[in-house]
C-alpha cells in the first residue's frame, strides 16, 4: 500500500487511489486488502489518450475499517498532505531492506520514464512536484549503491539516472526495477 506515496489523495474522510498501469493497480488492491479487506470501490474509465485508468476509492465514512485505517501509521502520516509536499514515511525509513526495496519498486512503478539516449545508454527518470520527496528518494537509493542527479524544471523535480547498456545485465538493476 506503498502506493500511496505515489498516486494518492488521503484526507480525513477519503483515500483515492489510480493509476494506468492495470498490474500494479491490482497489486495495490490485493495488499490494501490484505490489511484493510474490502470496504472500498474500484472503477475504470477511459483518458482522452485513450488509456485506461483505474481507480481506487475508501470513503471511510461508508467503511468498516475506519478506525483501523485511521490508526494506521501510514493514513497518519499522509492525511492531508498536498502533492508538493510528499515525503517518504518514517515507516519506511525505520523498515528493513525488502520494505525500503519493494517502496522504490511502487513509487518508480507509479511515476518513473525511461529514455534511450543512444544504443548505449539509457536516461531512467523519477519526476515529483515535491522536492522533499525527490531528495528522501536520492537519499534512500544511496542504500542500495545508486547515485543519481536532481535537476528542477519550472513544474518539476526530476531524479535522473544515465544508465549504460552493461550495467542493464547487472543483477542490482534487476533487483530494484
């Protein structure tokens, strides 16, 4: 449920979820409902780009895990918390390696690009409103050897990454996307 981090909306009364990417959005729903069970709706619609987009939604005045999904760490830690403003949670900072590891993996599945620069390289890119989310993610893929470059645009923060064809057969990169 990790998710959250990177294609949300929580609020007191609401967490709202979507993504385009139909197995990733599934696999959100099957952890959310390994934690919290089935108290909330789905719905597909189609984008102007013709893409589907899938949505997850708790109204959790209609829910029957309110109170388990108030008192958990992470719904206090994102209520309310505004798109520029994300950051990593505590959760996962204090977590083990796999929790660190399998955080990245959604957050890079939520808002991540890849470029091929020339048959050589590759660009691999993470873009975010919220610097502090940026520099907590820079800093927390130094724990698994990889160093990357903020660059800011007018909009955006973007994590960025220049990858050499080699280091694509290498098991680390594997490991992490």
């Amino acid at each position: 449920y990790w998710a959250l981090v990177s294609e949300w909306f929580v609020s007191e009364n609401r967490i709202w979820f979507n993504n385009t990417d139909k197995q990733f959005f599934d696999s959100f729903v099957k952890a959310w409902k390994n934690i919290f069970w089935d108290s909330f709706y789905v719905n597909e619609r189609k984008l102007k780009s013709w893409k589907t987009i899938y949505e997850f939604d708790c109204q959790l005045e209609h829910s029957k895990d309110t109170e388990k999904i108030k008192s958990s760490n992470l719904f206090k830690e994102l209520v309310n918390i505004k798109s520029w403003t994300k950051f990593i949670p505590e959760e996962i900072w204090q977590g083990p390696q796999l929790r660190k590891l399998y955080f990245i993996k959604s957050l890079f599945t939520g808002d991540w690009s890849v470029s091929l620069l020339d048959k050589n390289t590759i660009s691999i890119h993470y873009t975010s409103s919220s610097e502090e989310l940026v520099k907590d993610l820079q800093i927390l893929l130094t724990e698994f050897g990889i160093i990357w470059k903020i660059y800011y645009t007018n909009k955006w923060i973007k994590l960025s990454i220049w990858w050499f064809y080699n280091i694509l057969k290498t098991q680390a990169f594997w490991t992490l996307f």
